[in-house]
C-alpha cells in the first residue's frame, strides 16, 4: 500500500488538476463557512446533497412476506452494466423514498407551516407539513388514496425533525434492487442538521404486509453545497443551484434512448 | 494529503450527479478509442445527456456523422461548459469510444480544439457520462 500510494495521489491529481480552479475555490470558502457560521439546528436550508451513491435504505432488507414477494416479482434491478426495468427509466417517477436517495442535490426551504424539499431530478417537490395536522390514517387515508410521494407530516423532536409518510403508490420501487412498499405502509425519516456543513437522515420503514420486520435504513450524510454555488451563474453557468433533471420522454425516450440504440446490438438491451 | 482527500471525495460528490442512473452496459467499446477529426454540425445541449455531432470526412473523402455523447446539463455547467462551448462549424479533434455495433455514435473521451487545448475530458473527470 505504502509503494501504491504515492502512485494513486498521481493518479488522483492527474484526475482532477484541470479545471478544478472553481472548484477549488468553493472548497477553501466551504472550509471558512464551515468555521463562521453558527447553526439553528431547526434550520435545514440550503442545497444538500448525499456523500455517498446508494440509492437503497443502505442496510440489507428483512425478508419479505410472501405478499412482498409477489410484489416484488419480475423487478429487475440494473446488473453488468446493463438497465433493469426501473420505472424511471420510463420516465416515471422514482416515488418517496427512492429520490430523496438520489445521488442529485436537494434544497430544504423553510416555511412557516411547512417544510419543503426541492429535489433536481425530476425537479420535484415535496411538501412536510408542520402545522400541526395529523398523520393521515384509516378512512381518511383510504379516501385519499395512493401518492407517488404519499402525504408526509414533520414535527419536531428537540433537534430532530421526525417526518411520517403514508400512502404510497405501490408501483414505485422502494430502492434501486426493487424491493416494495404497500400502500399501508409508513416511513418515518429522522433528520438532523449536526453541523454548518452537515445533515444527517436515518429512515425506518414500517410495512408488515410486505416485510416480516421494519426496515431500519442506515445513517446517511449529506453535504451542504457551498452557497457560491447557489447564486446567479454560481456553477459556471447555471442560474440556480439546484437545476431541472427532468427526465422528458422526447428527451429520454424518443432522443437519447434512440440515439443509445443505435449503437446496440440488440435495441432492447438497455 | 487530507485535504487532498477531501478535495477529491468533494470534486466527486459534486461531479457525481446527473444521471448516473444510465448504465452504459452492452452499447459502447469502452476498451476502444477512435480519433475522429471534423466540424461541429450539431449540439443538443440538455439532458438526460449533451449529445455532440460532427462532421468527419472517411477514408473515401465521404462525410459521415458521428455524434457522442456526454454528462448531462448541470455536470458540464458545473465544469464551465456551456452551450455555446462548441459552435456548429467549429473544427474539433474527438476521442471517443465507438458504439460496440459499428454506428458512428460514441461516448466522449475528450475533446480537442484546433489549438490543442483539451476540453470535456472524461479521462480528467470533467464530463463524467455515464
């Protein structure tokens, strides 16, 4: 290791030495701001994204009860570099929670009765509600009715913002490998602001009908993007942090899947 | 060499996103690298991923289009790109890894301007498509 290192430093700069001034410099003003600023813990703003590419609840799921095992029949999960049949390859929406695991940047906007998260793929919102209402539940919930980001209430526990989510659409994929949610399922999310720079998450799901146990996600970090990023142009030519991810059926599905199959021997085998 | 880390673990949170979830599986000849030298003939700047097209004169002095394609918007901006970067006309040097089938489509390796300046480089980390 002590002979490979210097070796992978070279590699390392040699990745990263162009065009990196930019970004150098966000890095020195996220030091100083991490150092500066003083932090309300019940304020989640800016535009966080996750240190570390997982879309799942990052822990191995329970077993399934035999009603999850035949929901989740015939998902295929990505494999050898190859698609599955994810249905955002579709186009459709990834659902809660499969996009607050994505990889792409999140803004919290703080509102007085509610919380908001804006999410670049799909540029999607979704709304918390803090004003005090319930968690939907019996005939109210069945009248409601499935939503692909269900109906999400917050409140806060000390310094920690405790969301619950009900009423998933069941169609959507819970994770990347497409295990499965029902409708009757809850997610509880617990988020906590540890630092300037820092969120933390750890989701549990609650589902008896398709897991014989809750599934309790591991910690997730996120990073707060450096806030030279989020003024005007601030990425070199963005106008707003967080950008539109719009996955476009004219764009995916007649331009580039099209332009992918060209150069496939076999047009299906994405 | 912790701040090296860090800059580096940082440099690829950042350049991580868009649309990773686009495997390339079974379309492009990753250990393969064509040199194809012409014009810009078109430039689709949006996502999922910016496609490039070009000009490229065979063998047989007959045109061909290639078109290779890139990281998406946000990536690209975030690097400094932008959608004039490249302007239809332009001449341009392409290494790409070519579609496994023969189509003249591909994936960037990087680009080279006529003064030898190399811009959208996957090999340097800028344009990340995957």
């Amino acid at each position: 290791m002590r002979r490979l290192t210097p070796m992978i430093v070279v590699l390392l700069l040699a990745a990263v030495v162009q065009a990196q001034d930019e970004k150098s410099k966000y890095k020195a003003r996220y030091d100083a701001q991490a150092s500066n600023k003083k932090v309300d813990p019940h304020d989640l703003s800016g535009i966080w994204q996750l240190t570390k590419n997982d879309h799942s609840l990052g822990t191995p799921a329970p077993p399934l009860t035999a009603a999850g095992q035949a929901a989740k029949a015939g998902r295929m999960p990505d494999a050898g570099g190859a698609n599955g049949n994810a249905p955002w390859y579709a186009c459709n929406p990834m659902g809660f929670p499969r996009l607050v695991n994505d990889d792409e940047p999140m803004e919290f906007i703080m509102t007085p009765n509610r919380i908001l998260q804006l999410f670049q793929s799909e540029h999607r919102i979704r709304m918390l509600w803090t004003d005090g209402r319930p968690v939907p539940s019996g005939e109210n919930l069945e009248n409601l009715g499935p939503a692909w980001y269900g109906h999400s209430v917050a409140k806060w526990n000390g310094n920690t913002l405790v969301v619950n989510t009900v009423g998933l659409d069941d169609r959507a994929w819970l994770d990347n490998v497409g295990n499965p949610k029902s409708f009757h399922a809850r997610i509880e999310e617990q988020w906590r602001r540890v630092d300037y720079n820092t969120l933390e998450l750890q989701m549990t799901l609650y589902d008896p009908e398709y897991y014989t146990a809750p599934y309790v996600g591991s910690k997730k970090i996120y990073k707060r993007t450096p806030d030279e990023a989020m003024t005007y142009f601030g990425w070199n030519g963005l106008f707003a942090g967080i950008t539109e991810s719009i996955c476009a059926p004219m764009n995916e599905v007649d331009g580039y899947n099209k332009f992918r199959d060209l150069g496939r021997s076999k047009p299906t085998d994405r | 060499m912790n701040r090296l880390l860090t800059l580096v673990a940082l440099i690829a949170v950042l350049s991580a996103s868009l649309l990773a979830h686009h495997g390339r599986g079974a379309t492009y000849d990753m250990k393969k690298r064509v040199t194809l030298k012409g014009t810009v003939s078109r430039v689709e700047w949006r996502n999922p991923h910016v496609l490039i097209y070009m000009d490229v004169k065979d063998a047989d002095g007959k045109v061909v289009t290639w078109g290779f394609e890139n990281s998406g918007v946000s990536t690209l901006a975030q690097e400094g790109y932008n959608r004039n970067t490249l302007k239809v006309g332009q001449p341009i040097t392409a290494i790409v890894n070519p579609a496994a089938n023969g189509a003249p489509t591909a994936i960037v390796v990087k680009i080279v301007l006529a003064d030898g300046s190399e811009i959208m480089s996957r090999d340097n980390g800028e344009n990340p498509a995957n």
